[in-house]
C-alpha cells in the first residue's frame, strides 16, 4: 500500500474533525469542529499534516509550534489503516519539521486509560512528564508525555 504524507487541505478538514471526533474524542464532547481544523490550516504556528492512500485520508497529525518545541494536539490513524507504521510516519515527519524550526522538544496528551497510544508513544522514545487531573472532559486524566529533539537541553516546559 502507498501512503503519501503532505500537509493538509481545506477540502479534508471535514474528514479530519469526523477522525477526531470518532478515533480520538470518542466519550467525550467534541472540540475539534471543521472550523477549528481550518483556523490550523491558515494559522502559521499549526501544521496539519495528512497521510493519504490515493484519494482517502488514512490518518492525519495537528501540531502547535511554539518557542522551543511543538506540541501534538492530535494523531490520529483509520482503523483500515492502523499498525502499518502510518502514525510512527506522521510524528516522523512533525520531529523533522521541528528539529529544521530548532524546536528542542515534541510534547502531547494522551489519555491515561488508553493503554495503547501509551504504548505507542513510549516506543517513539516519549515519556511522562506529569498528569493532568480531569483533564477529558472531566472523564479521564491526561499523561504529558515529552520526547527531547536536540541534546543538550536543560529543563523541560511542563505540557
């Protein structure tokens, strides 16, 4: 199967919030709208990038760079799609883009009770570094995770 990885389009962010709401905000009120999805597209400090299998999104990755590091706001991959290395791409491709941009750390909320992107991101070399209490929507506590890009950095901003 071949997957294309490129930065997003408006005509996909219809598709990319239903992912959200399905594959990531699933028990809990969706805050990743099409409009939210399109105010990324066109804001500079977002990327959004989209892994397609000819014309079909099969995953995406919405990521906030800010001063020092980018920070995961959604990952998210097709269950048709899943665990064939498509979601290790897109984080792949976002480290690459921030380690260009000088950003010194990649930085995401998971789900405590989701045992496997836990799993997932642990084997990309992230790793806690707190808990947000209540955090989904009063349901469900948020690990911060962090994964360090460039050596030599002394102290870590919380997520």
């Amino acid at each position: 199967m071949r997957i294309r990885l490129g930065l997003a389009r408006r005509r996909e962010a219809p598709v990319i919030a239903l992912m959200s709401r399905d594959l990531v905000e699933h028990g809990i009120p969706s805050s990743w709208n099409e409009d939210r999805v399109l105010n990324c597209l066109v804001d500079s400090s977002f990327v959004v990038v989209v892994a397609r299998h000819i014309r079909q999104v099969a995953g995406f990755a919405i990521a906030e760079f800010t001063y020092n590091k980018i920070h995961l706001d959604l990952l998210a991959v097709s269950q048709g799609y899943q665990r064939q290395g498509i979601g290790r791409q897109l984080i792949e491709w976002l480290e690459s883009s921030a380690k260009t941009s000088g950003r010194k750390i990649m930085s995401l909320e998971v789900r405590a009770s989701n045992t496997g992107a836990m799993g997932f991101y642990n084997r990309l070399g992230f790793y806690e570094e707190s808990v947000k209490h209540d955090y989904y929507a009063g349901k469900d506590d948020a690990i911060c995770l962090h994964r360090r890009l460039n050596s030599g950095l002394a102290s870590i901003d919380s997520c």
